[in-house]
C-alpha cells in the first residue's frame, strides 16, 4: 500500500481543531479529494476513485453529483446513439 504523509504547519492547528478537523478527519478528507480530482481528470475510473476515497460507489457518486461532476462523458454522436437504442425497445415494447 502507498502511504503518502501530509505536513500540516503547527500555526494551522487551532484553527482547524477549531473548526472541528482532527488527523482522521484531515486523513478522510484529503483521501475524497484526491479521488475526485484523479477520476475528473480521468485517471481513475469511477470503482478505482471510490475505493480511494474509501466509500461505496453510490456515496462516491453523489459526492460527485454534489460537486456537479458528471459520473460519464458522453459526445454528440454517442448521445444519438443511445437514442436511437432507447427508440427502438421502445417500439419493440409497443
């Protein structure tokens, strides 16, 4: 396992205690943030950020949906194929 340490300058200590953030907080936070910036910009997939962040995908999911940061990517010509996909069950259902 990676272990990364982050120093933390002594002066930041009260305001952060204060503010309620101790080292498992610190920790916790941290852990989100670098997975949502590493899948944002595509270098971890959806399932590889969560574990990071240490959350169930769902929770990593909405933790995105709350940051307004899509889940997929989709351009205009895949959106039109998807389309024409749910189109087609729905005449195959009629």
């Amino acid at each position: 396992m990676l272990s990364i340490t982050l120093d933390v300058p002594n002066e930041l200590s009260t305001p952060l205690s204060i503010s309620g953030y101790n080292q498992e907080k610190l920790t916790e936070e941290a852990k989100r943030l670098l997975a949502v910036s590493l899948f944002e910009r595509n270098i971890l997939s959806l399932g590889q950020a969560a574990k990071l962040a240490e959350l169930h995908l769902w929770d990593f999911i909405r933790l995105l949906s709350q940051q307004d940061i899509p889940i997929a990517a989709y351009d205009d010509e895949e959106i039109e194929q998807e389309l024409k996909a749910v189109e087609c069950l729905i005449e195959q259902t009629k």
